[in-house]
C-alpha cells in the first residue's frame, strides 16, 4: 500500500506550491493542529511601534493551499488516513484549484489499491471536466471492462470507441521534443492495438463475436500481436472452423515467442490445444509443423515492421530480373560490387551459405577440393554468396570460420536462381547457364560430379 501514497506524494509535490519545501524540512512542516486564534485588536494592550508591529496580522481566513499540506503531511504513510484526509479537504474546498491533482491521485491510489468503484468514481469526476482526457478516459474503461454487467461494458465501448477515434487522429507534431517520429508511431499503434483488443474482449463477453473478429483482425493489422491471434483462434473453434482455428493459433505461437515479457498467451498450453485440436481433425500430429512454419513466415515480416528501432530493409537489385546483371557487394570490399556478368566467358562456381548453416562447413570443405583441382585455371573463377539476413553477424563469424572464394552478399540472387536451401552450389558455363545444381545435403560424389561438369564446360569453346 505504500507506492500509491508515495505516488501521490509525488504528484502533489509537483503542482502544490511550497510544499516541496514542507516535505523536505521537518521544521517547516505544518503543526498538526490548527493554530490558536489571536486576540481580537481591541483587546490588544497598546504599545510602541517595533518591526514586530510592522508585520501583517494573521488573518482568521481559510488558507487551501496550508490545509491541503496539512491534510498530506498529517496522514503519514498511512492510505486510509491520506485518502479520509483529501476526500474531507474536497469537501471543505469543492473548487479548490488544486483539486485536479488530488482527483487524479486518488483515482492513481485507488487503482493501485485495486478499489475499482472509488478509482471509477473519481475517474468520472475528472472526465466531468476534462471530457478529453484520454489517460483517465482508458483507466474508467478499463475498470468498466471488469465489472459483470452489460451496461457497464457498454459503457466501456464507449470510451474505448471514443479513444480509438481520437487516437487515430492523433497528431504527430504533438509529441514531446525528445521522441522520434519512430517512437510516436510505434507507441501510438500498440495503444491502439490494444483498444480494438480490448472492444473484442468485451465484445466477446456480450455475445456479439462478428463485431469482435472485426476488431481483433483490426488491431492485428496495426500490429501483430499474439492476444488478437489467440482470440481469433478461439472463435473459429466455438465456430467449428478447425482450419482456421489452428491457423490463428500457429501465428499466436510464434508472436508470443516475440517478447518474453508478454504474458496475455501461455505458449505451453496453448501448444496442447493447437496439437489437440490438429489430431481430433487429421488423426496425428503429421503436417502440423508444417502449418507452425507457415505461421513463421506469414507472421516474421509484420512483427519486424511493427519495431520502433528497426530501420526498413534496404532491398538491393530491385527489378533486375537477369541473375548475370545482379550487382553483389563484396562482404569486404567497402561497397565495391561485382556482377556474374563481369565473369562471362568464364565458368562460374556459385556457393550459397550462411553462418548458422552448419552443414555449410562440411560443404566448404568439398569445395575446397574442387578449387584446388582447377586453381591454375584463370577462366574458372569462384563466388561464395552469403545469404544471411543480419549482415552484422558475417564478419564476426569469418574471424573463426574459413569460407574461400570471392566473398559476396547474395543480394537477391539467391532469389533469381530459386534457391531454396543452404547449401546449394551452382555452376554457371560460360554463357551464364546452369550446368550443375546440388542443394541441401550435397551428393557423395559432390567432388566428381562438380568437377566432371566443369570441365565439360570449360571444353565447350566460348560464346
């Protein structure tokens, strides 16, 4: 029960003038009853005029400002004492100018203390005169939400209607000086992500689940996020639309392995539901890793995109569509580039890999010996395309990893030649075609084969 009092502490230090000044002195802090009245001035004895005559007399008027620290610094660290002392102060001042600040801190309080009916009551109090005000609005919307009758959850939708219109609207020349376009954009999609979550919710608890799917499919279009995927999942299985359902469960399952601090989906129970739900409708487990991949996919790219800090991929190659014309940064040549195009005339040996590839290295390794059959040979040149997404991870991993040939950034390429697993090695003849392709698991006779195609190659005579 402490932090509530501190908190509001907190706040009326900040919009009470002096008393900062109380809280740090103890001997400027107010006396704890009031002070005694002085005597009437007729009844005063007469005296000769000194400096202490000189200072105003107190005056018997009501001070708001020394009551209101009364009222705080009375009660201590005792919430029952602080909250009996505002509520009397309230009473005593009902325009008091400061009564924002103790509206809004008892509403604080009253949250954290989890006493919904007060903090709703002094969150209506505030909106009564800041109709606007969308932090105090989400909090009385979210009390309305967990109360049990429907009125109170209509009301809910309101509010949540009311700050989801002004939400979108909201302008981005607002923002505080210190945060990045980025940062409001990303904030501001998250909060209204949650508010479609959270007329779906009650939306759902009112029977009226079309209106939910429209608001879940809605915030998960802002941002992904596992709380719409999981409810999605659920009211296509109360629908008995088992396809659909393990659909929105598979991408539920891989958003909430996004962020280890999001506790709205728990991945272990959800697991038993998903594979429950796949054998009751395919009889066994088999194809449901496929649908989890799928989910994966489908799902990465958005997520990423939803990131403040993560800036857009920049997309190289961008409508070549001639795999020989592709222009390939060196992984070491500080921005050079270099083309297949610039080896025409020549045979090509083409390696696609990547750092977590493990099998890579063994490939390498078989790859290593074909360079070395044909290392006196200027018209067989050898290019080793990375195709790793994080770029930053390459250079750290070539201190420990050897990977020969003409280190390159795929760049697309890997894209224009349909590769679709790591390893796979190409070569190109002279005049740009395919003569060899081997993925995945490379053959036993990876060496001959390779170099058999090779040397047909370089015998054909030159385009």
């Amino acid at each position: 029960m402490r932090w509530p009092v501190q908190g509001l502490l907190l706040l009326l230090t900040l919009t009470v003038p002096g008393f900062a000044g109380a809280q740090q002195s103890p001997s400027s802090a107010p006396p704890t009853k009031a002070p005694a009245k002085r005597p009437p001035a007729a009844q005063a004895a007469p005296s000769t005029k000194s400096d202490t005559d000189s200072q105003e007399p107190k005056s018997d008027k009501p001070d708001p400002e020394a009551d209101l620290q009364l009222a705080v610094t009375s009660a201590g660290n005792d919430p029952a004492t602080l909250m009996k002392n505002l509520e009397d102060y309230l009473v005593r001042y009902p325009n008091s100018p400061r009564r924002m600040a103790i509206y809004r801190g008892i509403m604080q309080a009253e949250v954290q203390s989890h006493n919904d009916s007060l903090a709703l009551e002094y969150a209506q109090k505030i909106l009564a005169i800041e109709a606007e005000d969308t932090q105090t609005m989400y909090v009385a919307a979210t009390i309305l939400e967990r109360m049990p009758d429907d009125a109170s959850l209509n009301r809910a939708i309101d509010y949540d209607t009311h700050l989801i219109t002004s939400v979108a609207k909201a302008d981005p020349e607002s923002r505080p000086n210190n945060m990045t376009l980025d940062e409001w954009s990303a904030g501001r999609n998250k909060f209204l992500m949650n508010l479609y979550n959270m007329r779906g919710r009650i939306e759902r608890h009112l029977q009226k689940n079309d209106d939910a799917v429209k608001d879940y499919r809605q915030g998960f279009g802002i941002m992904p996020g596992a709380e719409g995927a999981l409810a999605l999942g659920e009211i296509a299985e109360e629908q008995k639309h088992a396809d659909e359902a393990i659909r929105q469960y598979a991408a539920a399952f891989f958003l909430a392995g996004l962020d280890p601090d999001d506790t709205s989906v728990n991945r272990d129970s959800l697991r038993l539901r998903m594979g429950n739900l796949w054998r009751f409708t395919h009889d066994s487990n088999a194809g449901l890793g496929d649908v989890l991949l799928a989910a994966y996919d489908q799902n990465r790219a958005m997520a990423k995109a939803s990131l403040p800090d993560e800036p857009a991929p920049v997309v190289y190659n961008q409508g070549v569509t001639d795999p020989l014309q592709f222009a390939l940064r060196k992984i070491d040549g500080g921005g050079t580039t270099i083309k297949p195009a610039d080896s025409r005339g020549k045979i090509v040996i083409l390696n696609f890999w990547t750092t977590w590839c493990a099998y890579c290295r063994t490939t390498e390794s078989a790859l290593a010996s074909i360079r070395a059959k044909f290392a006196s040979r200027d018209d067989v040149v050898s290019l080793s395309a990375n195709v790793d997404e994080e770029e930053a991870t390459i250079k750290p991993f070539l201190k420990d990893q050897k990977v020969d040939g003409t280190l390159v950034f795929a760049d697309g390429l890997d894209q224009a030649l349909r590769v679709t697993s790591i390893p796979t090695i190409i070569i190109l003849d002279r005049s740009g075609k395919t003569v060899y392709r081997a993925q995945g698991y490379a053959p036993d006779d990876l060496v001959d084969a390779a170099s058999a195609a090779i040397t047909k190659a370089a015998a054909a005579p030159a385009p």
